[in-house]
C-alpha cells in the first residue's frame, strides 16, 4: 500500500494517493528490498517541480504503470529538498549514464541501493517498457547487472575527489585573472548573464564578479554585473506585481520564467541586489529588495518566524487545470479593462507587443527601456510615470490577488531559512530598515528554538511542529554564515559563540581528515552508497566552499590557527584544479580573502555601533568587521577597549595600525581611513 499519508513532505503527500505502493526513504524501505531481493525504484523530485507533476499524472497516477511498479519493485519517493544527500549521490549517477541530469530523477538500483538504470523524465510507454526489461534481466541473469552496477559505482565514488595540494603552496592571486578572462567570452552583452538558455540566475556568479570588479577597478565586470541584474530586473524572471524572482528564464532575455519561486534563490539575489546597491545607489536594485523581501513577508513566512520553501510552477487557470504559470500571465483583453486610458502607455512600459508575447494569447511583463528614457519619448515628468507603474502594478495586484493562487511548500529547510535570514540582514545593512533586522532575528531564534537540538546537532527540516532529519553540511554552514553576519551589525557575541559551536561541531561529525573536506552527511548518520563531498558551486554554492569562508572569518575572530589552517587547504586543493569558473565562484569569493587588500577592521568605544551602521552602508567586500560598545573578551577585540573613547582599529594579517580616535569631523571621511 501507499504509505506516503503519513509524511509531513508536501511532495511526498502529492503522491500520497497514487495507485503507486510507494514508500518513503528510510531504513525500513531499504532494508525490505534486500529481505524481499527486490529491485528499487528511487523516484525523486520536489513540489515546485513542473515536470514532477506531469509524470505524476500520465505514470504514477495511472493503474497499468502502478502494476508494473507494484509487482515487481520497492517503489521509494524522495523530496530532493529533504534529503539533498540522496538526491547528490544518484544525480552522479544519472550524469555518468546519461550525461544530463534534472527532475524528476528516476534511478533503478539492485537491493543494496547500487544504481543501475536511470534518467529524469519518462513518457507511459517508455518507462513500464523499461521497467519491465530491467525486471527480465534481473530475473535472468543478475550478475551482468550487478557487474554493471559495480562499474557505475566505482565512478560514483571518484567524480568528486579533488586532489590534494602541497601545502606549501603559495595562494598566488595571479590565478584568477586567466579564469575571469577566459569566463569573459561567455557573457551575454545584450542581456546580461550567460549567452546560453535557459538561464539561471546564479547569484555567487555575481557576487564575485562584483567583488573582483570592484577590487581590481576592472569596470568592463562592474558595467557586466550592472547590465545582468538590471535586465533580471526588468524580466519576466521577476515579478514586478508582487515581488520575488522565479526560478530560471527558459530564453535568453529573461521573459518567460519557469515560474516555481523558491526560497533559496530570492534570499541569494537579495543579498546580491543590496551590494550592489550599496555599490551604485541604483533606486531600481532597491525597488526590487523592497519587492522582494514584501513577497517573502507576504507569503513565504510562518507565524514562529520561519520561512517556507516554495510556490509552485503550476497553479489552477480559468478553466480549473493546473497551468504552469497561469496565476502570473496577462491576456490583452483583461489589461485594457483593467487599465482604461493608460493601457498603451502600460504597453509600451511593458512590452505588450511582439516583444512581451509568450503563447496562447499570454504576456508576461517584461521592460527593455528605463523609465527614464520612456519618459523623455513621451514628454513626461520620470516621477510621473513613476508614480503610474506603481499605480498599475497595485491593480493588477488587486485583480491577481482574485485568482487561484499557486500551491505552497510549507515546510522549512534549515540552510534555506539560514539563506534568507543573511538576505535580511544584507538588505539592513544597504536600506537601515529596522524592520529587516527585526524579522532576521526573529527567524535565527525561530532556527535556535526549533532547529537546534540539546545535544548540539542542527536539524534539516520543520513542519507543523515536527523535525525528522539530522541536519546536512548545508544547514550548518549556512547558519554559520548567516550567525556572522548578524554579529557583524549587532556586535551581539553570541551570535559568533554559536558560529563557532557549530563549526566545532562540523569539524568533529563532516571534517574528513584523509580527504581534507566536509563530507555532506554527519558521521552519525547512517552510510550511502557513496561519500558525498560537496565542492562545486551551483545555484546554491556549495557547502564546502561556505565553510571555508566561515572558517577564515572565525580565524580572526577568535584567533584561531587550526581554523585558519583548515581553510587554507580547502582553497588550495580547489583552485588548482578549476577549469569552469562559473561552477567554483564562491571558492574564488573566498581565495579572494587573501588578496593584499583584505583587512579587518574593529570599532571600540561607545559609538561603535553608530561608526558600524556607517561603514555597514559601503560596498566594502574586502573588510572582515569587529567591534564592541564595552570590554570584550573576544579574542580580536581583547584590551582594545578605552573609556571614553571611539577608536578604529585597522589590522592586516594580525598587524594592526596604531588606533584612531573617531570623531564627527572624519566620520564622513571614514573609508578613506581604511
């Protein structure tokens, strides 16, 4: 029987009522495949996922295909969300067979859980046919399957190691210009972005590129980045009624989104759009972290303070079918109702025209003009026009607000949480809007009450009260993370206290000595097939690279060498091996660390949060900041302290310049004193 009733996973309950016996993944399910000698179907994917709907309805919900999956395999459902570790190792294998990857991710595996068979989406016929041939084979001659899976595994277990450096080496800056040139031939001048569809939006791409264009005042990057988030801005990909970017453009224009919103990406390019701001005081990257971070307040947050995962792609249109993307098209006829005489200005704004056309008579929203230039054209005063887009974005709000809203993954992911709180902060830091501060705490108390446990392990995922899942390297290093830069705008100790608890923790339960990087899963936590490292960035960088950024901040912070140590070798042993820099950006972030311009700095004294909010407001990717209003015992700030007193304290690889006396005459002056 189906036993999926009884998960708290908003995907697993979507197949709760398939003809399918599926089980979910635990040890029980496994351990009935090896007891029974059965073949396992491990079918993954996630709530938001279009084409995980549409093979729940033409296989899954279908009684034929359920009969070949019941009688003759342990049919297993994974949320990629919930056990990312999972979804890692046999997307390797899926790569290796298949050479792409994506969801649904459907792996056959013998009863050991070795995979076999595989790929992503199947049509009816193609999968009960495969289904059915894998069945005869296993029935008639085993050992070339097993044969087979002894191979792909072997392949499974290398395709991450990356080799170690001597550590000797030198962490010679010299290495990235090469990369960043080579990366340069791929940039789409017309757009922005990668010249490739679809597009994603990659924010630690970015977020590189800004800070080594920044940091090597190379303004050909800085004018990149600048055309890339702008025209993200004026896309499809984010929407301008409500707030929040959708998950990736499938054009190169960045029109036509695949409309699922995901946490994780809004809290990235939230934190990506507030530098940014900071570095250009462009009013539009504020319009969209206002929008943004409302979306999320809106409709992504619980009464305890934690954030939910997701909205789906689909969502019900007029004839009452799920649609991808029908809560946030527009057809001509409903905007010239809603918007009367401002219709053909409204068009030109956003593109109802060739332009802006998507199919079946839908337009999604999509600038490629500043309202400054519209407004020149049309003889107008630019706040004038401002003040219209802001009028007819609250209609059609109004009016979408009428409509059947998109389903909701309403649990909540550690790492994902911990994402977006950062993103409050970054947004605090760039707007001084108090209220950003306010609901960044609120959610780390929410991941301290609720996610944190006794016995000092994080835990993965929450809903309605209840957390099933050991926490992975993500949850930790992104709580990490978000935990300094709540320190780094509060002072508050604490919150560097439980960073460094939590490493602590990493580096007895995920730190693999032989290997010299974080496994995924905690040694506490029941084997896979394989050991997952995770060292390559993607949509989400990856959790070692987060890590070794951690730990290079937590070296000064505490003074700690083995941190220090750690970290270096981290990079070494990845710098020397990338080729694609796109997928190792936030490892060059952190080699970045190492530059000669890197400092850190400390205010002390009863100003210092006052001088903090001041230099919080500047693009400053290559300071490490500390201060204290009081005594601290923190080992960077011990007997800097002097009554009475502001002082800046300016060091560089644990040297410091004798300290200066602040006041309001330099305080406008403060960068320069860095």
């Amino acid at each position: 029987m189906n036993q999926l009733s009884q998960e708290t996973s908003p995907y697993l309950l979507q197949h709760a009522s398939n003809p399918v016996n599926w089980k979910a993944w635990n040890t029980n399910s496994l351990a009935e495949a090896i007891q029974n000698n059965q073949l396992i179907i491990i079918s993954i994917g996630y709530s938001a996922c279009h084409w995980c709907h549409v093979m729940e309805h033409e296989s899954f919900e279908d009684t034929e295909v359920a009969q070949t999956m019941n009688a003759h395999f342990i049919n297993i459902k994974v949320d990629r969300e919930e056990h990312p570790n999972v979804d890692a190792v046999y997307m390797k294998a899926v790569q290796i067979m298949t050479g792409r990857g994506g969801w649904p991710l459907n792996i056959v595996a013998l009863p050991d859980g070795r995979p076999i068979w595989g790929g992503t989406y199947f049509r009816k016929e193609e999968w009960i046919n495969a289904l059915e041939q894998l069945h005869k084979l296993y029935q008639n001659n085993p050992e070339k399957m097993i044969e087979y899976a002894e191979k792909l595994h072997q392949g499974i277990e290398t395709i991450s190691i990356v080799q170690k450096q001597d550590s000797k080496d030198e962490l010679d800056q010299n290495r990235i210009k090469p990369l960043v040139e080579k990366w340069k031939k791929s940039f789409d001048l017309e757009f922005g972005g990668m010249a490739r569809a679809p597009k994603f939006m990659m924010p630690n791409n970015y977020q590189f590129l800004l800070r080594y264009g920044y940091q090597t005042n190379d303004s050909e990057l800085l004018d990149f980045v600048n055309l890339t988030l702008t025209k993200m801005a004026y896309g499809g990909i984010f929407d301008t009624i409500d707030g929040g970017f959708s998950r990736y453009s499938v054009d190169m224009k960045w029109h036509v989104p695949h409309f699922e919103k995901m946490l994780y990406d809004n809290g990235q390019l939230v934190s990506l759009y507030a530098d940014a701001y900071k570095l250009t005081k462009n009013p539009l990257y504020k319009e969209i972290i206002t929008k943004t971070l409302g979306f999320i307040t809106r409709e992504l947050t619980n009464k305890k303070g934690g954030f939910f995962c997701a909205l789906d792609a689909d969502s019900l249109n007029e004839k009452q079918e799920l649609e991808e993307g029908a809560f946030y098209v527009w057809q001509k006829p409903t905007l010239q109702k809603l918007l009367k005489d401002d219709f053909e200005l409204f068009s030109v704004v956003f593109n109802i025209n060739n332009f802006g056309f998507w199919e079946k008579d839908n337009y999604v929203l999509i600038q490629n003009q500043s309202l400054e230039e519209i407004a020149i054209l049309h003889k107008m005063e630019v706040l004038e026009l401002e003040s219209k887009k802001k009028s007819w974005e609250q209609i059609l709000f109004q009016e979408r607000e009428k409509r059947s809203k998109p389903r909701l993954d309403d649990k909540c992911l550690t790492s994902w949480n911990a994402i977006m709180l950062k993103g409050f902060v970054d947004a605090y830091k760039a707007l001084k809007d108090d209220n950003y501060l306010e609901i960044a705490i609120e959610n780390a108390d929410f991941i301290l009450k609720y996610l944190w446990t006794p016995e000092g392990n994080l835990l993965h995922n929450y809903k309605n009260g209840k957390s099933t899942i050991n926490g992975y390297l993500e949850d930790y290093c992104f709580v990490i993370e978000s935990f300094i830069a709540l320190y780094e705008v509060t002072f508050e100790e604490k919150w560097l206290h439980n960073a460094k608890q939590l490493t602590d923790y990493c580096l007895e339960h995920f730190y693999d000595e032989k290997n010299q990087f974080f496994a995924f899963t905690s040694n506490l936590d029941a084997a896979l097939i394989a050991k997952h490292f995770e060292t390559e960035d993607n949509v989400i960088p990856a959790s070692n690279s987060v890590m070794s950024n951690n730990l290079f901040k937590l070296s000064i912070y505490f003074e700690n060498i083995y941190y220090k140590e750690t970290a270096n070798q981290m990079i070494k042993n990845i710098i020397s091996s990338i080729d694609y820099p796109s997928a190792y950006s936030n490892w060059l972030n952190a080699f970045l660390n190492y530059s000669e311009q890197n400092k850190e700095i400390a205010f002390c004294g009863s100003d210092a949060l006052d001088y903090n909010s001041a230099i919080n407001e500047l693009y400053l990717p290559n300071i490490i900041l500390a201060g204290s209003e009081n005594e601290s015992n923190l080992p960077f700030l011990k007997d800097r302290f002097v009554a009475e007193k502001t002082l800046l304290y300016v060091c560089q690889n644990k040297t410091c310049n004798n300290p200066i006396a602040l006041s309001e005459e330099v305080d406008e002056n403060l960068k320069s004193l860095l």
